[in-house]
C-alpha cells in the first residue's frame, strides 16, 4: 500500500477537477418555445473560429479558476495551473485531470502546491467540471449567434463570472466526492 505524504499547507487541500472545452462561433440550433402555429426562427451559421476554457472546479465549496485561450496546448496548460497556483496560494490542491497530451506533457510545469492526478481514459463521466461546461453552453450559447469570436470570449467570460459558488456546488457535486468529507 502506498501512503503519500502530504506537505504542510496554510490554508486546506483541495480537490478540484480540471477540463478545457470549447467555444465558437458555430452553431447548433436547440429546441426552443413558441406560440402555437409560429415556427421559431433561430440564426445559425458554420464559421469555423473557436476560443478555449479552462477550468477547475471544487465540488465542495464551490471554488473555481477559469481562464481563456486560442487554443489547448502544454503552454495554455502551464498558464492555467500558474494562475490556479496564484489563486489558490495558501492551499495545496490536488488536481484531477483527463487524459489529454497536455495534461502529461513532458513540458507540463506543475507548480509546488499542485498535485496532479488523472481519471481512467474515456470517462469524462467521471468529471464533474463537464456539466459546468454543459451550463455554460445552455445559459449562453443556445440559439445564438455570434458575429466575432472577441464576442464568443466576452459570452464565455460573462457566463463564468455569474457562476456561483452554490451553483457549482450543486452542479458537482457528486455524492462520490461529497462522501470522502
């Protein structure tokens, strides 16, 4: 049996969940609805320009990181645990991660108060931050359309900043991660 030891900390160890989704311009119509006799018109177009979130969530107390990028890559990657670093200074957090090629880059600088770790490959059921993502995607992005990709950004944006600490908490917060307090 392996025990780890974990190292003195300020402020708590964290659990927190990591993902990056993406965001664009194009878009898919959903259900929506209107009046009898009416047929709702929603705009919809296919440009091909997309911007990137990443993102950490704790299911327990609702804390949460979020940046935006041009793309997922090692360096966004670093960028983002730099700034979950800086967020969180005083805790130790142990991040879990999916399986990306960024997530176990050779390049990957994981800052001292970060442990990574990683879900089985092909379960991102097991994430709890994809139904964050799924949020962002219902309360901002139904039924829109977008004439920039800067505005796409200021959705994305505009969207995490209302997410609350007791929304993520209910959004998360499995009974599986709950049941370890």
């Amino acid at each position: 049996m392996n025990f780890h030891i974990l190292p003195n900390v300020e402020g708590k160890i964290r659990l927190m969940f990591l993902d990056e989704a993406r965001f664009g311009r194009i878009s898919s119509p959903e259900y929506c609805w209107c009046f009898d006799d009416i047929r709702p018109v929603v705009p919809c177009h296919m440009v091909r320009e997309y911007i990137y979130a990443y993102g950490a969530v704790d299911p327990i107390d609702g804390e949460r990181c979020f940046i935006t990028a041009p793309t997922c890559n090692t360096n966004w990657t670093n960028a983002f645990l730099k700034e979950l670093s800086a967020q969180f200074y005083k805790d130790y957090i142990l991040l879990c991660g999916d399986n990306a090629g960024w997530h176990k880059s050779k390049g990957l600088m994981i800052p001292d108060n970060i442990e990574f770790f990683h879900i089985p490959p092909y379960t991102p059921e097991m994430n709890p931050i994809e139904q964050i993502w799924r949020e962002l995607r219902t309360c901002g992005f139904k039924n829109t359309l977008f004439s920039t990709l800067q505005k796409v950004e200021d959705k994305v944006c505009e969207v995490i900043l209302a997410l609350n600490a007791d929304t993520v908490k209910s959004i998360t917060g499995r009974d599986w991660i709950l049941s370890m307090l």
